[in-house]
C-alpha cells in the first residue's frame, strides 16, 4: 500500500487498515572509524551530533562488520555475507574463484532497489567502491554504479578514497569537472553534506508524502586526514600525554557511559605499539599533532551529519525519520607505526624520517599533503579491542551503531548488546518499509525487535574473513586465528603471530562475559575449539569463501594483474581537448616508458597552457608550455622533478616528450618541438605505475583540481589550437611497472 491510499484510507475512515507511515531513512556509513572514535562510544574527540542522536536513540555495542571496506558495503547494500556475493576482498583485486570476483553477481538483489521498486526515493551521497576495475570510465558498463543497482541519484566517487580538497567525482552515471579550486575553501565532506540536503529537499517538495532512502558514505575519516586548520587547532595540547593514556581515559568513559560493560579487561598494549614513555620528544610531537588534525577531521565530519539532521528536522520529516550512524571497519592502522605526510611514499619506495615529517607538522591537513596518523592512535581508536581494520579481531569487526527514530524508538538513550551484523541492515529496513523478500535469500536478521525489546535475543552464527584473517561467532562464542597479513608492509613484519594458515592458532573468547575478548579459553575448551572450527569450514564452504588464497596477498595481486593484461591492452592512445578526465582505471601505464605528441592544428603561435596532466602535487605529472617554453613537471610523493626547454620559436604543429626508464636514475627525458630536440635530461627518479589511490583522471587540454606544481593554476587551458595528443607505451618486463600490491592494499 503506498503512502497516498494510505491518505486516502484515512479520508475514508478506514483507520484500522492504515499501515503506519513508512519511515524515510538515512544510513550513514564513516570510513574508517574504530569503536573508540565517537563522544558516545568514549572519545575524546568532539562528536556532538551523532553523540544527540545516540541521546534520543539507541547505541548497539556488538554490531559487527568485515573489517574491510569494500566487503562491508556490499553486505550493507545485499544483506548477503560479503564473499557470497563476489566481494570477498575489494573490486580492485578480481580473483579467480567467485567469491573474490570482484563483481557483485548481475542478479543480485539490493536494498536500494527493493526499496526504489516500493514506492520509495533513493539517493547515494559519497563514496561507493564496489564498482569493478575497468568499469569506472565513461564508457562504462554502468549496471554497478549506484545508478544500476537501485539509486535514482548519486553524487560521490566511486573509489576508495578521496582528496578531500580536491576530489574527482562523478553525478549519476557521468564525472563531472572538479568543483575544487585552490585556495577557495572547497571541502569534500561539506559538499557531500550539501549535495544530500539538496536531494532531500528536491524530493520533498516534488512529493511530500513520498519516503525517502539516504545512503551517505562519507570519505572521512579515511585518509587523507584533511581539515582545515580552526577544526584541528581546537585540539591543540589534547593529545600531548599520548597513545596509552588517552586509552586509558576513553576506556574509563565507555564504563561509565556503559557501551563497555563491567569488569571488562582492556587488553594490553601490543609489541608493536610503542609506549609513549620511550618515545623521542620530536616523535612525541609529530604523532600527537597526528591525532589533532585527525580529531578535526572527526569533529568537522561530524558537523556535516549535523547539517543534515538540522535539513530534515526543518522540512518537518525528524519525527518519522530513521538514522543510522555505523562504520565500515576498525580504526585503520595504514600509516604506519610513524604516520606519514604522504601514503604514497609507502607504496613508491619515498623515505620519510621523523626529523622531516616534524618539520613539516603544522601543514599536516592542507592540501599539500596526503596524511595519515601513526598506528598507535589506531589502536587506541578500537579500544578496548586488539587489533585493528583488516584483522577479524574485534578492532577490525566491532565498530559503532548508533540508530534514533523517535517515532519508532522510545528507549532513548540506551543500549543494545544483541549481536548484529552488517548484513542485519537490509532485512531490517525491508521490515519496516513493509518490503516482502518473496522468498530472496538474505544472510543477516532483522533487529526491528531489539528497538523495543533490550532482552531481545535470537541464535546467530556468523564467519568472518579479510585477507586471510579468520574467525566465528555462534551464540557468544569466538574463535579467531593469529593469522597476520603478508605483504602488507611493517604491519607484516612486526605484528606477532602466524603466516601460515595450517599453523594458525585459533583463540577461543566467552563474549558474553569477555566483552573485549581479551582471554584465550581455548586450552580449557578444546573440543568447543574444534566445534567452532568445523563451523567456519561449514559457513565458508557454504559462502564461497574457499579456496582461501596461498601464499601472500602480494602474490594474489600481482596475479590479478596478470590476468586483467591477457587481453593484450593498447600501447597507443589518441585522446582530443574538451572532454572529461580519462579514468585512471583505462589510462596508459606510463612507468614502462612511453611517447607523448600533441598536435596543434594553427601552425603559427606558441602555444601556452596544459597539454596533459594527471594527479596533482601529492602525485601527478604534467607537460605544459608557459613563457614560450614546453615544460615536463613529475611530482612524486610530493617532490617536484621538473625538465624545461629552450625557449621555442613558432610556428608549432607539434610539441612532446618520450621518457625511457632506468634503474639507476629514474630515466631519460627529451622535450621536442616539431621533431626537434629541445631538452634532454636525466629525470632523477622513475614514473610510478599509479598517481591516486582514488584514481585521478588524465586530463587533455586543461588541468582542474590542484595543480601538478605551482608554476601554474588550474585549468590554464592550452591555446594554440590542440587538435589531438598521442601517446605510446612501453610494456617491458619489469616489476617497477606493476601497481606495488601495497597500494592495492591500502586503497580500502
């Protein structure tokens, strides 16, 4: 029954045969925030609007993800386990077996069809990242964008991360040109924020009686860690005493806040963790900075919730709205034990020394960087768990729910303990759209009773695995392996445990009464051990996820990208002026050398302005001509190679380069003009195989966002004429061409 008959049902006095209004609803998803990182679940850090509708709603404690991002989504989007429905790592890693397709399947049922198909408006703001490599261009296919599994409208990006200055982004099923210019105070969180005010009150005013679906995935608190700078200031001096007494204080105020129950242990600070108390007053410094403009990325998120949730309370739709606030993993240890200015220096071999870093602390947020905090602010943010994103310890798979409708909750302010899952949001939001499965399979359970009902409980088994971290619940039970990552940096070789599946030790934790599982029972309960082994065999038989990858997760990637070049790719490319960024998924591989020439159709003036560039400051090449000379400028991690020419005489049909790769000094430039050699250099350094995690696009003709270097700003369109640039491309052997696995890995 819609919305309308049951108006005209009331008009009629059939009031007993009315279906209660249909709530709208907002499900909110922040990337990257560990349990401990909301005022509500104990942070320090200021959350004043979420931690309002935890007031005036409910907070559940044992609500459970993958513990990666992708995997997540998809099981937010289907209600199926993530390998199940092919997302068994993330889209940008295709495997050979179906449940690391990469691909969720083409019949896939989603939440935002099922509820577009019953009468509601549905909307996705932000990031999406379950779109497979190769299918993110112009060209498409389109059936897993938003647009093709159930969305109306979409606003976002469709990869792991985003520049929050300057992001790449994309408008239903096309990209759209950057809305970012340097220095004018764009923020990503802000427009996504105000992208989803405007599509609410579009609708509302179209079709008052009509229910809405808000899906807002926000890009923060995921790095890069970007603020500006009145939001972290606020914080300053907050974090000087460090990593183990901030864990200390959070663990103190989730007790009494009671998200963390009695007697339960804070498990102890690891061996790859630091103490604060040994550390150099210059790594004291750097980190604790770290942490301040990650609380301001916390904060300045959190205000953009607030914006929304004002929007709606304002349209007069606040009492019959559902919000659900939730994360997609733990807290993310992806910078390292020391943090970083730049995460692509991990994965592009760039040194970063404390000394260099310190020196440069008070930019940190700024578009200049691409920064990441410190690994022990990461376990501190999943206190009181171990671990952290990427690991099926409860760091990585319990995060924070929070959920308020005042018309349909009148518990405000309590908490839920229920076990509940990523995969419980779909059923759950189908009950109370009054959507009917017919018989579709879905994994997780409604937790509509446990709105009501804080006693409400009901049997669950659930299997976890990300990168070949293993665990099981069944009905309080945990068993969880000390599998670590491999090929996953410092993480892999420091983190104590096993890298061998057969020599996994599996833990055995009573979480009914160990709420942070903190205690091993399993030399007391050897034959419950068993029992729950042969349950994550039954379960992961029956989800897909086997066979369970060999070897290192570098191997797996490394062999997709093997398999994604059977087809033989192009080594040419013709690209004309006046189109949209190309897709960094379908633009050439520079690293292994390549040829650039750009034809200019007037034969007479020099030209001046970008001919092509791709990435920006943090990463990112550009040729450009400016004062009557032609301009290669690679800026990698952030530092600047630069090759310049002569000055240039016209007239000029054709301008270009050719770089060849070296192992020695990153290779060999030659600018020409009309054929002609005008600079030749050493470049220093090597083309890297990738520019953004996020995927930046090729631009011809123009540049938009943040420049490549400061010798120009965007767009500086090219005159002259550009009728076309082609580029060749090299394909040697060689492992400086591949995509490093470290940065597949860190792009979730």
């Amino acid at each position: 029954m819609s919305d309308t008959t049951n108006d005209d049902a009331r008009r009629h006095g059939r009031e007993d045969h009315v279906r209660p209004r249909r709530p709208n609803i907002i499900m909110v998803v922040l990337d990257d925030c560990g349990f401990a990182q909301l005022g509500c679940f104990g942070s320090e850090m200021q959350t004043p609007n979420v931690d309002a509708l935890a007031e005036d709603g409910l907070r559940f404690n044992a609500y459970h993800v993958t513990a990666l991002c992708s995997p997540t989504r998809a099981c937010l989007l289907t209600g199926r386990n993530h390998h199940a429905v092919g997302m068994g790592l993330f889209p940008e890693v295709p495997g050979a077996s179906p449940g690391y397709s990469g691909r969720l399947p083409d019949d896939v049922w989603t939440l935002p069809r099922a509820l577009r198909d019953s009468g509601y408006s549905t909307f996705a703001v932000g990031k999406w990242h379950i779109t497979p490599l190769g299918e993110r261009s112009a060209a498409g296919p389109f059936t897993r964008w938003p647009l093709g599994l159930g969305f109306e409208r979409y606003y976002g990006f469709l990869g792991a991360e985003a520049n929050q200055w300057s992001p790449s982004l994309v408008a239903d099923n096309h990209a759209i040109p950057s809305p970012a210019n340097v220095g004018d105070g764009y923020h990503l969180s802000e427009d996504l924020a105000s992208q989803a005010i405007r599509m609410i009150r579009d609708q509302h005013q179209a079709s008052p009686d009509r229910p809405f679906f808000l899906y807002f995935a926000t890009a923060a608190p995921h790095a890069p860690h970007h603020v500006a700078p009145e939001w972290s200031d606020s914080y300053r001096g907050r974090f000087d005493d460090g990593w183990d007494a901030v864990r200390d204080r959070v663990f103190a105020r989730q007790t009494e806040l009671g998200v963390v129950p009695p007697g339960t242990s804070l498990t102890p600070r690891p061996s790859w963790v630091r103490p604060w108390d040994e550390l150099s007053a210059d790594e004291r410094a750097l980190y604790a900075r770290m942490h301040e403009v990650y609380a301001g990325v916390m904060s300045h998120v959190d205000a953009q919730i607030g914006r929304i949730v004002q929007a709606v309370e304002e349209l007069g739709l606040g009492e019959d709205t559902l919000i659900m606030v939730m994360s997609d993993n733990g807290a993310s240890a992806e910078g390292g034990p020391h943090g970083t200015l730049n995460e692509y220096a991990f994965t592009l071999g760039s040194e970063e020394t404390v000394s260099d870093m310190l020196d440069q602390r008070e930019q940190l947020g700024g578009n200049r960087f691409y920064n990441h905090y410190s690994w022990g602010w990461a376990w501190a943010g999943n206190t009181p768990f171990r671990l952290w994103k990427r690991y099926t310890w409860l760091g990585g798979t319990r995060t924070p729910l929070v959920v308020r409708w005042p018309n349909g909750i009148a518990d405000a302010g309590e908490v839920r303990s229920q076990f509940s899952h990523a995969v419980d949001m779909m059923p759950t939001l189908l009950e109370l759209a009054g959507v009917d499965t017919d018989g579709r399979q879905l994994d997780g359970k409604s937790l509509v009773p446990a709105f009501a009902d804080r006693s409400f409980d009901q049997p669950r088994t659930q299997y976890f695995e990300i990168l070949g971290s293993r665990s099981a619940y069944r009905d309080g039970w945990k068993v969880t392996t000390d599998h670590v990552i491999s090929g996953a940096g410092a993480e892999s070789e420091l983190l104590e445990g096993s890298r061998d599946y057969d020599a996994n030790h599996w833990n055995l934790f009573d979480l009914r009464r160990d709420f942070s599982e903190s205690t091993d029972l399993s030399a007391e309960e050897p034959q419950l051990v068993e029992s729950m082994i042969a349950t994550w065999w039954e379960e992961a038989e029956r989800n897909s996820v086997l066979p369970l990858v060999e070897g290192s997760f570098a191997d797996m990637i490394n062999a997709s990208q093997e398999a994604d070049s059977d087809g033989e790719p192009p080594t040419a490319y013709v690209y004309r002026p006046h189109t949209a960024p190309v897709h960094e998924d379908v633009c050439p591989n520079f690293a292994g050398g390549f040829s650039l020439t750009a034809e200019f159709d007037n034969g007479h003036e020099v030209p001046a302005g970008v001919i092509c560039a791709q990435g920006d400051w943090n990463n990112g090449w550009a040729l450009y001509a400016k004062d009557g000379r032609l301009h290669y400028a690679l800026c990698r991690v952030g530092r600047l190679h630069l090759v310049s020419s002569r000055e240039l005489d016209g007239p000029i049909v054709s301008l270009g380069m050719w770089y060849e790769p070296a192992p020695d000094d990153g290779g060999h430039v030659v600018l020409f003009a009309n054929e002609t050699t005008v600079a030749e250099q050493r470049l220093g350094t090597r083309v890297p195989p990738l520019w953004q995690y996020g995927g930046s696009g090729l631009c011809i003709g123009y540049d938009e966002g943040l420049p490549v270097t400061d010798a120009y700003r965007p767009p500086f369109a090219c005159t002259g004429g550009l009728e076309r640039v082609v580029i060749e491309v090299q394909r040697p052997e060689d492992a400086a061409t591949r995509i490093p696995a470290e940065a597949v890995l860190r792009a979730d």
